[in-house]
C-alpha cells in the first residue's frame, strides 16, 4: 500500500526550487489529487527542451497554453506553431467555469482569468505579420541540404554563391537562384567555366527540380525581403510579460518540406545570432512545435542530422524547444534524447501495435515506486499527465502524475473579427508586411544578357558592313582588265591584226 507522507515528502522535495518555477499543477496518487504537493518546473532549466505527448482529446494544447501562460507572466517571450489553429484563444481571458474552479480548488491553486500579449505571424497565405529569409541567408550549405542534394550538386551550389558574392550578385529570392543557375550553363557558361571550372546541365537541371519542389508548397512565400530579425521574438510588453509569437501554420499540413525548411533556417538563424548565455537563470526564448512529426517527415538523413545538432547546441544560447506530438516515438530518439522535461498525456491501446507502443513510451521515464508507469498511460483522464523534469541541479525529478491547471486564457479560438483587431494592434506588422522589390541576382543578370546580345546584334552588324564594303571594293586586276585605257588598247591590237 503506497505511503501518502512518503509519496508527498517525496514530491515536495523532488520539485522543490530556489529560483523562479511555473507550477504546472499538483501530483497524484491512485485517483486522488494530492493538494499543495505542486509540481514545478525551474525557469533555469526550461532551456534544456522537451516534450508534450499524448492522443489526440488528452489535452496536449491546454498544457501547451499553461506552459506558454506561465512563461509569458514570468518575462519569457514565446514561439508557439499552431498548426491546428486553436492557440488564439490566449489573447483574450478566459471566461472561467465552475469545472475550473474545482480543478484549482483540488490541485490548491486560485483561479486568475486573463488575456495575454500576442502577435500573430505567417509564412503562408494566412494574414498576419510575415516572416521572411533571403536566399543569402540560408547559405549555400543549409540550402543544399534542405534540397537533400548530392555532393556534386552541393559543390555547384556553392560555386553559384560565391560567384553572386565576387560579382555582387544578391539572392533574395528563388527567382534569383534559379536565373543563377540557368545563366551558368547557357548565357554565362564561358565566364564560370573561365573562373569556377565546368558546370553540369544536368546537374543545374537536378537542382532546379528540386526548387520547382519547394516553390510548389508555397515557398516563394517565404523567400525574399524584408527578413525577419529573431529579435522581434524576444519581446516583452509594457507590464514586462513575454510576448506570445503566435505562427499560424493551418494550411501547411500538406507542406511538410516548407515547415521544415523554415524550422531549420528559424533554428540556424536563431542560434547564429543570439550570445552564448552559459548557466542562465531563466531562457531568451521557448519554441513549441505543435505536430512535431511534420518537421521529421520526409526528412532526409541530412537533414535530421542537422537539426540534431541545432538542438544539442541552441540551449547553449538560452533557447528551450518543445515538440508537441501524439507519441514519442514521432521524435527521433537521437532528438529525444536530449529532451530534459517530458510531459506525457494518455496514450491509447486499441492495437497490439498500440500495446507495445505505450511500452516503448514508458521506458521514456524514470521508474518509479509508486507507478506503473504502462498502465498509468492508458489511465490518465483528460488535463491529467505524466511530468518528468530536471530539477535546478539537472538531476531528474521524480516521476509525477500530474492534475494539471486549466489555463488562464480562452480554450477556444478567436472570431474572424477579434483575429483582425488583434492584427492590426501588431506594433511590427507594417515593418515586415510592407512588399520590397529590391534590384538582385534576377534583374541584374537579366540587364548584363541584355546588354551583351545588343553588343552582340551590335557586332554582327559591324562585321555585315565591312563585309558588304570589302565585297563592293574592286580587285586591282580586275579593276586593270574592265578599265577604258586596257579595253581601248586592246581592241587597238584586234584592229590592227584584223588589218
């Protein structure tokens, strides 16, 4: 029979901080909410990532709004991608509810109903304040390995930007990489060969494909000018919260290669210019991935290795990133390994596949004396979790299921109208939604082809007249043998022989 005082010394001491915590709610035993035994999770730690699994209806975006809630009170500015489109809600206070109410009254919190900071932003057809990057920015590197390109290929790419580097040639869009690459094998061939060595057609054709791929999700979109400065995530309104960044991503579920170019370039982007924090008492900036599994699909081996990476390094920088998925298991285990807080809702068996699933997801978390933690998964109730973190040591804390706090804002989203005020009150908007044209790689190519077929058409019609003129110049012998002196001289001989 479990020990109560055991299990609540335990817990109190397991979660226990120093510093500044979100209270995500209060743990369980068996089917009891323990009131007070909070669980809480240390601002200093949140850099090190996580995760927020569960079945669709468990409650995985109402803790990802707590989560966001919490760190926006706290001073930290957030990321969320609202794939689904139901995290506008936190602009406005929830109306509460006597359900609520009780929730609170059991986990030994007060209920406070109110609005949050947020902007919306959009790397697609939805309105809002739009997110760009150049061509430039991304770099040869990350391009081709977006691109999912051979090392052949990779090589001509990044010939193509050093060559739009030495000739101040800017990529802005893909427009200007594509003309970049059709000007290297037909118009610009001789000039590139001369300085860069010989480019392949069917190597630039490959490329190009491969492009008409990415433009096909909507890309172009995203490329161009004016670029989105990450800093602009970092804000905090005038009473000191965190602004809640808001990326509405509805129409991008079939555009799988788009989200994750974007999450790659926001990541390297990220990670490029914010300073090393070192041991920091509180993160810059926290990402949610919502439908985390779109980032990893159909991602190329490359690709997932870069964004390895970028994970083990950017909690360097302060940065926590939490995916949001169904199962853990849509998270790369070289990913989900370096996850130090994992939030798991209930998970359903409905299959043999679906059993031996929950089983892998429970090897996830740290064992405990008071759980099983297979069964406990299929268990859980609605706004109910499983929490495991990292204390302010980074030791892990112990095992919690977890009566979690309803949010503070509106659980369901806002109207056509109220998105449109919320728009329009942006204080960045009109700084990045303004359309800049400026002359790059496209325009200034197209003028040197210009210019060099009128040199051209100029030449050929230079070489006709001189042609013309030196056909119209008499050979001397000829001019000797038609000329009236030789002809009267020698019909003066005929005469004088016929004579």
């Amino acid at each position: 029979m479990p020990n109560n005082e055991e299990f609540i010394e335990l817990i109190n001491k397991g979660y226990s901080t120093k510093g500044d915590s979100i209270t995500l709610g209060a743990a369980m035993l068996g089917d009891e909410t323990i009131t007070n035994a909070f669980v809480k999770i240390p601002l200093k730690t949140i850099n090190r990532h996580g995760l927020i699994a569960g079945a669709t209806g468990t409650g995985k975006t109402k803790t990802l709004q707590v989560f966001a809630e919490n760190l926006s009170d706290n001073g930290v500015p957030v990321l969320l991608m609202d794939v689904k489109g139901d995290l506008s809600g936190l602009a406005k206070p929830s109306p509460g509810h006597k359900k609520i109410d009780e929730r609170h009254e059991k986990i030994g919190l007060p209920f406070t109903s109110k609005d949050f900071p947020v902007e919306i932003l959009t790397i697609s057809e939805q309105k809002g304040t739009r997110l760009r990057a150049t061509v430039s920015e991304f770099g040869p590197t990350l391009l081709s390995r977006i691109l999912d390109l051979t090392d052949t290929q990779s090589g001509i790419v990044a010939i193509l930007f050093q060559y739009c580097d030495d000739n101040k040639l800017p990529l802005l869009d893909l427009k200007d990489f594509k003309k970049v690459l059709q000007f290297s094998t037909q118009e610009g061939k001789k000039e590139l060969e001369k300085s860069y060595g010989r480019i392949s057609t069917v190597s630039t054709g490959s490329i190009l494909r491969k492009i008409v791929e990415l433009e096909q999700q909507g890309a172009e979109l995203f490329f161009g000018e004016r670029s989105f400065e990450v800093e602009d995530l970092t804000r905090v309104d005038d009473n000191g919260r965190g602004i809640i960044s808001i990326l509405r991503l509805t129409d991008i579920q079939g555009k799988p290669k788009l989200f994750s170019t974007f999450m790659l370039q926001l990541l390297a982007e990220i990670y490029s210019t914010f300073p090393e924090q070192g041991d920091s008492n509180r993160p810059e900036l926290v990402l949610f991935i919502d439908e985390a599994h779109l980032v990893f699909d159909n991602a190329s081996k490359t690709l997932l290795n870069q964004i390895e990476s970028i994970i083990k390094l950017i909690r360097s920088k302060g940065i926590g990133i939490y995916f949001v998925t169904q199962n853990p298991k849509d998270v790369p285990s070289d990913v989900l390994s370096q996850l130090g807080l994992k939030i798991q809702h209930a998970l359903r068996a409905f299959t043999a596949k679906d059993r031996k699933a929950i089983k892998l997801a429970a090897e996830n978390y740290p064992d405990s004396d008071y759980y099983e933690t297979s069964t406990v998964l299929t268990e859980l109730g609605i706004g109910e979790a499983l929490v495991s973190a990292l204390s302010e040591k980074g030791k892990p804390t112990p095992l919690a299921k977890t009566m979690l706090r309803a949010p503070m804002s509106r659980m369901d989203i806002l109207n056509e109208s109220e998105l449109k005020e919320l728009r329009n009150s942006s204080k960045i908007s009109a700084k990045y939604n303004e359309e800049i044209d400026s002359e790059s790689a496209y325009e200034i190519l197209n003028l040197k082809i210009k210019k060099a077929n009128k040199e051209q058409e100029k030449n050929k019609k230079q070489t006709y007249k001189k042609a013309s003129r030196k056909s119209t110049r008499m050979n001397p012998v000829v001019k000797m043998v038609t000329s009236a002196t030789f002809i009267r001289g020698v019909f003066g001989i005929l005469n004088k022989y016929m004579r």
